[in-house]
C-alpha cells in the first residue's frame, strides 16, 4: 500500500514551512524547535517529499524549501531512516525529475545526489542506469531534469565513478554524453559538456578511449549561439591543454584563433573561461613557439580585458572618495595565517633570503573583488607571459603602453597603470631605459584625484621599488617616499591600504637606505595609527614590522623609541588574549624587539609575561580538548605559535638580559610541551625558541638538555623540512654553547678535564670553526690550549682539526696567538721536518695558506 499523508500533518508541515520563510528571528528560533520535534517521527521526511514532489496546490518556493530541508535532514541523519521511508524518497525523486518546474526539478537534482553521496550509489544500482535511461525520454523537462542530477552527481562523485566499486559505469555513461553534444536544445547540450569536463583531471580511462571524439564533437560546438555551452567548451580546452596537450597540437593554430575570438566574448563569462587558457598555455613547455605568432593580436585583447567594468566600479564604490571613516564590515576582513618562524643561517654574505616568497602579486588591487574576475585574469595571463617572452613582449606593448598611460579617461589610464605592473617582473630589463621617464609619471599618478588610480600606482610602483633604490636616493626613492607616506594617510581606505603594502616593498628593498629619513617615515606610521579602520591597522603593523627588519639596529635611539613604543603598547593593552588582531601585533612586536635590543628593555617585562600566559592557556585548552572533545573546543594553535615566535624575537633582541624574565618563569616546562605538539608548525617555532634561549642564557637550557635532546632527534625528518630545519639549528646551537663550556671547565681546571681531550676534542673543532671570533670562542680557545699544555698526546690523533679550528680565527688576541703559535711550532718540532711536510700535505689548499700566513708552518 503507497504511503498517504495525514490531512491534519500536512497542514503542519504547510505552516512550518510559510514560517520558515518570515524574516523575524523569534519565528525562525521557533521553526529550528518545531524541527527537532517533527524530527523525531519517521515519516516526517515522507511529508517533505510529498510536497516537494506531489503538492501541485503549493507555489514553487514552498515546494523547493520543502525539498531542501529534506536534503539537510539526509545529510545529517540519513543512516537513520527506516527503509520504507528510504525507498519512498528515492522511488518518488525519479519518478518526478521531469517535474515542468526548473525549480522543482534542480531540487530533485540535488537531493538525488545528496542520497547518492552518503555511500548510496553502490546501494541504490537502479539510480544510474535510470537516470541514462531517462535521457532518452522524448519530454524535454525528464530529458533535463536527468541531466541536471547526471551532472551534480558527476560532479561530487567523479572518482567513484571511475572505479571498479560501481562497475565502471562511465564505459556507458560518457559515450552516451557525447551523443548529446548535438542535441538541440542548448541547455541540454550544456549539462552534456559540463558532464564529461568532470573526468578531463582526473584521465577517466573512459573518456580517455574516446578522446578524439570528444575533441571532434567539441569543435563542432565551436560557434554555439548559447553562451553556456561556449563556456563550457572552453573550460574543457582549458583542461585539455593541461592533461592531453598531444592531441590539441595538432589543432593548435585553430585553438588559439578561437580562444582569441572567445576571450572578447560579450558574456563575460565565457570571456573569463577563455583568458584561463593563456594562463595555462603559459605553464606549458610549447607556449613560446605556439604563441609567437599570435602575440600581435593576443596582447591588445588582454591590456583591454585590465579595464575595470561598469559594474566593478560601483561595486568598488570608485565614486567614494573619502571613506576613512567609515567602520570595516567584519567580513571584509580576510582570515590571516601566521607563517611560523623559520631561522635562517646567516651567512658572511649577509642574510639567507628564505625562498618561501609565496607569489601574492595578482592580489593586487582590488581585495574585495576577490572573485575571480576577467581583469585579474587578463593581468595575471600577462604577467606569466611577460615571464615567458620577457623583453620580446615590449614591441607589441609599448605602442600602446603611451596611449594608456596619458589617457584623459581615468578607467583607461588606471589600466595602463595595471599592465604596467603586471609586466615589471618578467620584462624588467627592456623597461630600464623607460624607468626614468615613467617613474616620476606614476608618482604624479599618487596624486590623482581618482582613488583608484591612487591605489593602482602604489602597486605599480612597489613592482619597480628594486630599480628605484638601484638609483641615487634624490632621484626616485626620495620623491617615492614621500608620496608613498602622504598616500598612507591617504582619506581613502583602499589607497591607505595599497599605500601601506607598498611602503613595505620599499623598505624591504631599501633596508638601510631608510635610516636618515626614519624620523619621518616614524611620524606617518604613528599618525596613521589613531587614523585607520580595523583592516588597515592589520597592515600598517605590518609595515612597521617590516621597517624595523629593514633597518635593524638604527631603529635603537631614544627618539624614535618614544614616538613608535607608546601606540603599540596601548594597542598590546587594548587587546584581549582571545583577540586574533594580537597575530599581527605579536609578529610586529617581535621584529620590533630584534631591532631595538637592549632599546626595548622597558617594555619586556609585560610583553614576556603576557606571551607565556598565552602558551600556557592554549596548552591548558588542548589538553582539555584532547580529554573531553564533546565539553571543550580545539584551542586555536597560532596563537601559541605567535607566542612562541615573539618570544624568540625578545630572546635575540635581548640576549642576556633576557635571563631574569627565563628564571622567573616556568617557559622551558612548556617548551617540552610545545616541542611534543601535534602540529608541525608549533614544533617548528618552538625549536627556533629552543635555539634562541640557547643563545641568549644557555644556563636555564642545560639542566634540560637530557631531556630535549630525544625529541630533537625525532624531529630530524626532511619531511617537514622547516620543522627539521629548526630542530637541526637548535642542535647545532646547543652543542657549540656545550663545547664552549668544555673549553671553559679546561681553562679553569685544565688537569681534570685534560685527560680526556681524545673524547672530545675533534667534535669540540667541528663545532667551534663555525663561530665567527667573540669573547666565547676566546676563553674557550684558551681552555683547550691550557688543556694541550698539560696533555698534549691528547690532540695528537685529530690535530688537523685542531689545525682547521685555529684557522677559523680571523684576527684573535695577541697573546692568544702565541699560544697557538706554541702549539703548532711545538707539534711541528716533535714530528719532525719531513713528518710534518707528510702530515700538512693532507691539508687542504686554503687552510694550508692561513697557518703559513698567520703562524708561520
């Protein structure tokens, strides 16, 4: 007997659904109740197919909300429904997916692959071939309507698809698709595309074995009057260029006039679908060959794809000038990630750079169309084939680069501003001999009374900032700067904020160039800060943090202490422990304190106290976590790691003086914790503290060394290669801070630790010919020397590593020179003259012609 609904329960259901759509929050509080009771009845779900499907006497948007509370309810409970009811559900959704209504019948589509997704389309074997089946059906709306669930359940479950789970169903299935890329009605053409794209990544073996006609029946749709199905046929060339390549080359020539066609297309939809393929043409081996015919006709379609649209300019509120004092709308506001602190070696040759430079260039202007859109992609396609042709592009752009640049329409010459930028990486060296000219053109360009031309010639500019600091400072940097500073305090929030990303670049580039014009440059940074809304502020910390790396030390003088100092720590107090806005002022504050050193003592105390608090809770609330899931939430790590990371700036800033705020303190009990966390970032960063204590007061570290050393050890794994890279430094740091005390203990009672110098003395060179020469490594060389003196046998066995370690120093003391004069001579007499020519042959060249040099052997 088919299930009947009751009178007096429809009615019920009828009112909770008109309910469910009332704005008023009381009513919808009342409806989620309402909910949770009907759910606990069986054949509730049975009422919500039946108007869903069945209630002809109901409007459509009742209907439809019918279904898709079903389609919640079979996400959250599925596996708790009877059979009966199961079986209802599923006879009813195909026997009406050719409902007249698109509404209704895209809401069957969904719920149909809602069921199949919950592990239904090994239970539920008739779905498929049905849905094939019904495809042949001669009504148009059970023709689409199969399509329509074809289509979402190709794309949640391609993979499975592709397997033997189901029996390779896609042998029928895609064949069968390819038949209806002839179909007359363009919607169905359409889903028939958008069915098979699904299986182009992932190399479908199916679709594979009919790749020709695949390729075929897509260039018979090349001129489709449905601007759906021109979309769809280019993002599946797109796809194709990146997995079957081989089979496009032949069609190459054709390919790209049709792209060129599409990429003007007037839907901008299409449009966008066909400027990806530049994007990636431009990542294939073949672009510079296959493009460079076609460069003339390519580069005018992507320069004129960079002007902004109507609808992007009022979306951009380009006609508001001034906004800066209007709040930030909380989700304007993008979800920031802290990049844990990663220790770079430095070298003689300066710093390491880290090679992590995660490429945020096309991000470049407009943030809250984050959408992507045909201007950043046109920009970005640009910028990759400026990569690719580099100086060969210019011919075909700098023609048209004079018209842009000097346009009296501001959209227009804001796009010139745009290419500008967007070719500066790859065609920097044919642009030099225009820089001189250009640059005072874009800096005039910060004055525009446009904001948008404002903002666009920040980022421009920042794209040349290397070229502008290889100048003489009065030329470009100067004039830059002090545009740059007066468009930070700019009255619009989207040039403060390019304004502020730019001035970073620049200090980034310019590092101590900055130093005689610091007063400055502080002054706007502070002003700015009693000025901008909440996101902008995220930013500005940024661009302090960011100077004070650039200028290091010379930050360090009274007078600028006083004027940065007192608004960040007002912002530190104004914060709570909760507050994510604390990532970016604990980052900032940790360059901060490195820059200042012994500057930033006065303000340690609370800083410290405040970040081991912090460590402390975020351990206290995994810990909680870990043991009662269902009472506690996962704490959010970054905050610890934050923590952590300024922590580590303080300990490097500091030095020693950062001893008292260690002793007082339980941070090495957490740091054990911390280096025995699940999440590699938090290891990372705490081996990076691990090193820096080290360093800073070795003391507080040693009676922990038995313990840490294991863990250390474990962490060795080049899988996380930033995690093992710390942990490797922290190593390396500990055992030169263990030699240093061994040479130490030598110098003041060298007859105990003597006799054992073969245990320990070729580990003890290796360690110490890494140092550069500073008071440690001196009362440690003289230990050993001392420890020589009295067992000199000892160092016979490794004495070329001791040979090496003495040519490490670059100028030592005088009287520790004689010392190692003695030792060396003394050695020399003991072998022998032709010993000694034997043993000194095994030395390689360089360290040969230091102990020559410097000693005299």
């Amino acid at each position: 007997m088919e299930w009947q609904p009751d009178e007096q329960g429809l009615q019920q259901v009828l009112q909770l659904l008109k309910d469910s759509q009332s704005p008023d929050t009381a009513t919808q509080r009342a409806v989620q109740e309402k909910l949770e009771q009907l759910n606990q009845f069986p054949d509730f779900n049975n009422y919500l197919i039946f108007v869903l499907t069945s209630l002809k006497s109901e409007d459509e948007p009742t209907r439809s909300l019918s279904g898709l509370i079903l389609k919640n309810n079979v996400k959250a409970h599925y596996q708790n429904f009877p059979p009966n009811v199961a079986d209802f559900i599923k006879r009813e959704c195909l026997n009406n997916i050719g409902d007249p209504s698109p509404l209704i019948r895209a809401t069957i589509g969904i719920l149909i692959t809602t069921i199949a997704s919950k592990g239904e389309l090994q239970t539920w074997p008739e779905l498929l071939p049905q849905l094939c089946n019904l495809l042949n059906s001669d009504d148009y709306n059970t023709c689409e309507g199969s399509f329509g669930a074809l289509q979402k359940i190709c794309e949640d479950s391609s993979e499975l698809l592709d397997s033997d789970a189901l029996n390779r169903p896609l042998n029928i299935m895609i064949p069968k698709f390819l038949q209806f890329f002839k179909h007359c009605s363009p919607k169905i053409r359409s889903h028939a595309i958008a069915c098979v794209n699904q299986f182009i990544i992932g190399r479908a073996q199916a679709l594979m074995d009919n790749i020709d006609t695949f390729i075929e029946s897509l260039f018979a749709l090349a001129g489709d009057e449905d601007s759906e199905v021109r979309k769809n046929v280019c993002r599946a060339l797109v796809m194709l260029l990146e997995v079957r390549i081989d089979r496009l080359i032949p069609h190459m020539h054709s390919i790209i006039q049709y792209m060129l066609q599409r990429t003007q297309d007037p839907d901008e939809n299409v449009a966008l679908e066909a400027c990806e393929f530049w994007l990636t043409l431009a990542e294939q081996p073949i672009c510079k060959e296959a493009l460079s015919g076609h460069l003339v006709q390519l580069i005018p379609i992507l320069v004129n794809g960079m002007k902004y649209s109507e609808i992007d300019i009022i979306l951009l509120k380009g006609d508001v000038e001034e906004d800066e004092a209007v709040p930030d709308s909380e989700q304007d506001i993008k979800p920031r990630f802290h990049k844990s602190r990663t220790v770079t070696l430095q070298h003689e040759g300066g710093e390491d750079e880290e090679g992590e430079d995660i490429d945020e260039d096309e991000d470049d202007d407009d943030d809250t169309l984050s959408d992507w859109n045909l201007r950043k992609c046109s920009a970005a396609a640009l910028d990759v084939l400026a990569n690719v042709f580099r100086e060969e592009l210019l011919p075909h752009l700098l023609p048209l680069l004079k018209g842009l640049l000097f346009h009296p329409d501001w959209v227009i010459k804001e796009s010139g501003i745009l290419v500008l930028g967007a070719i500066a990486e790859g065609c920097m060296q044919g642009m030099v001999p225009y820089l001189p000219e250009l640059i005072p053109h874009l800096i005039q360009c910060l004055c525009d009374k446009k904001a948008l031309v404002r903002s666009i010639a920040c980022w421009t500019l920042s794209r040349y900032a290397h070229w502008v600091v290889s100048q003489p400072p009065d030329a470009h940097l100067k004039p830059l700067m002090t545009e740059l500073l007066k468009r930070i305090l700019d009255g619009n929030k989207r040039v403060q904020e390019a304004a502020c990303s730019a001035f970073a670049t620049l200090e980034e580039e310019a590092c101590t160039e900055l130093v005689p014009y610091l007063s400055f440059i502080l002054d706007t940074l502070v002003f700015a800060f009693g000025k901008y809304q909440h996101k902008n502020l995220l930013i500005l910390y940024d661009a302090i943090g960011t100077l004070a790396d650039s200028v290091g030390h010379h930050l360090n003088q009274p007078e600028y202490i006083e004027k940065l100092m007192p608004p960040l720590i007002a912002k530190w107090n104004e914060l709570k422990d909760e507050d994510k806005d604390l990532f970016p002022l604990l980052e900032c504050l940790s360059s901060v304190a490195t820059a200042l050193q012994s500057g930033f003592l006065p303000y340690c105390e609370p800083v410290y106290q405040r970040c081991v608090t912090l460590v402390q809770k975020t351990l206290a609330q995994a810990m909680m976590y870990s043991q009662q899931p269902d009472q506690y939430e996962a704490p959010d790590k970054d905050f610890m790691i934050v923590a952590l990371d300024l922590l580590s700036g303080l300990a490097e800033g500091l030095g020693g003086h950062v001893d008292t705020l260690v002793a007082r303190s339980n941070i090495m009990t957490l740091l054990f914790q911390c280096m025995q966390d699940t999440m590699p970032e938090v290891r990372q960063s705490s081996f990076a503290l691990l090193g820096d204590l080290t360093k800073a007061c070795f003391p507080h570290v040693k009676p922990c060394i038995a313990e840490f050393m294991p863990i250390l050890g474990t962490n060795l794994n080049p899988e996380f290669i930033s995690v093992c890279n710390n942990a490797t430094w922290a190593i390396g740091e500990i055992c030169m801070q263990m030699a240093i005390s061994i040479g130490r203990l030598g110098y003041v009672c060298p007859q105990e630790v003597a006799p054992l110098l073969p245990q320990f003395i070729r580990p003890w060179c290796t360690s110490l010919r890494n140092i550069r020469d500073n008071e440690e490594k001196d009362s440690a060389f003289r230990g050993i020397c001392m420890m020589i003196g009295v067992n000199p046998g000892g160092v016979v066995q490794d004495f070329i590593f001791f040979c090496d370690a003495v040519a490490s120093w670059v100028n030592p003391k005088d009287d520790l020179r004689d010392m190692f004069c003695k030792i060396l001579h003394g050695f020399k007499e003991q072998v022998g003259e032709e010993n000694w020519q034997q043993f000194s042959e095994q030395f390689p060249p360089l360290l040969k012609e230091r102990l020559a040099a410097c000693y005299g052997v």
